[in-house]
C-alpha cells in the first residue's frame, strides 16, 4: 500500500492495527500487509446512507 492510501485510510477514522510480516510473495520477494480496522460504534454513517451503505428509503 502505498502512503497516499494508508493516509486516506486514517483520514477515513481507520485504526493501524499492525504488521503481518512476510505475507504475501510479489515480484519475487516477500511483503508485508499493514492491517487497518474501525469499530462500529467508531464509524459515522454517510448522510442518506444505512449502515450496509445502501441507499436509505423513506
């Protein structure tokens, strides 16, 4: 993941919860993954939308 990503994904209200080193095998070398994750109680839904992220019927 790339900087601008990992940033978009705080500014979001995201946690960095950690590293799983050596995950994954790209281009002939292991990476790692950086997990992320928000609570539910932490997460604010979007105007109009539920909390599946469909749109709302009145």
């Amino acid at each position: 993941m790339t900087g601008a990503s990992a940033r978009t994904l705080l500014r979001a209200g995201m946690t960095k919860d950690g590293r799983i080193r050596d995950h994954v095998f790209v281009h002939g070398a292991w990476r790692d993954s950086i997990t992320y994750s928000i609570l539910e109680h932490e997460w604010a839904p979007i105007d109009g939308l539920d909390a599946d992220g469909a749109a709302e019927i009145n």
